[in-house]
C-alpha cells in the first residue's frame, strides 16, 4: 500500500509540461464549444464529512448555462427528489463537473465553488419546454481542464456493437 505522495509520485513519475499547461480558470472558444455540445455531465459533491456523491445532469445538449468566462449555471431538473448533491452543497461549496459529448473524445473537468440560485434573469435562458428551473446550481470556476480520452478509447464507451456484445457476455456470466 502505498503511504506518501513521493511514492506515488516515483511510480507515476513526473507529468509531461503540456499537462500541466492544459489547467486553466476562464472558459474557451474551445470549453463552450463543448458544452454546447454536451448533453450530459457528472456532478461530484461531499458534504462537510467527505462523504462523496456523484450525480448524472442531462438535456439537450447546451444545457450547462455559460454565464461569462468563470462561471456556469446548470438548471436543476425534475428527478428523483432526493438532493443529495443540493445538500452537500449546502455543507460544502465544492463542486466537480464532467461533461461528456456522445460520440466524441472530449472530456471536460470543471472544479470550482457551487451555490444554488432559486431565480437569477437567466432562469429563462434555461426553460424546458416554456418550464423555468425552479433552482439552478451556479458554478464559480477554479479550474478547467480538457482530459486525455485514453479512457473513452480504451473502453471503447461510444462503440455500440462492442458495448452490446460485452453487455450481453456479461449477462451470461452471472446466470
């Protein structure tokens, strides 16, 4: 088991400089193109213990309101009324984003500091259907970061028939 972030560090070894240059705190041309396109994210909270919750947001894509370059607004819509993440954001203001877009290989993290709105004049700009959200989670970004899609690759996540056939050969191992 490892006990210290130097042993870690001397198996992972150090990080190629472009890695660490990809952090950044405002958004790009290149972040917003992807929330444009993303219809779905990954919310991760803790409440004031550390017990963690990660939450799956989606719509259409371009749901994550863009409110200027450090700041997000994601609406919350109706599900299964539990808060588990509104509350730990209540406990505890951090907050991790990660926006997916099907099909493709970006991935974008977002850490920052969350506060739930119950109105703000862009509740509009977030209506479903003429719905205006009820709450909206408002994001102050810290951090920004474009992940490596070696995951997605690997995994092969936005391969249907591969993913079909590992389902179904999956299934027949636990009758």
């Amino acid at each position: 088991m490892l006990r210290s972030r130097t042993e870690l560090r001397e198996l992972l070894d150090e990080p190629h400089p472009v890695v660490i240059d990809k952090v950044h705190d405002q958004l790009t041309d290149e972040d917003t193109g992807i929330l444009a396109r993303s219809p779905f994210c990954l919310l991760a909270t803790s409440d004031a213990h550390g017990t963690c919750d990660v939450s799956p947001r989606g719509d259409a894509p371009g749901f994550t309101h863009v409110v200027d370059p450090s700041t997000l607004a994601l609406p919350e819509r109706p599900g299964n009324r539990r808060g588990d993440s509104l509350h730990n954001i209540l406990d505890n203001p951090h907050a991790g984003l990660l926006h997916l877009v099907p099909g493709s290989r970006d991935v974008l993290r977002i850490n920052g500091r969350a506060r739930i709105l119950t109105d703000a004049p862009f509740f509009d700009a977030m209506a479903d259907a003429g719905r205006r959200p009820a709450l909206a989670l408002l994001v102050e970004i810290e951090e920004i970061y474009r992940h490596c899609p070696q995951s997605l690759h690997r995994s092969r996540l936005w391969d249907v028939p591969v993913f079909l056939h590992r389902s179904v050969a999956s299934a027949e191992v636990h009758e």
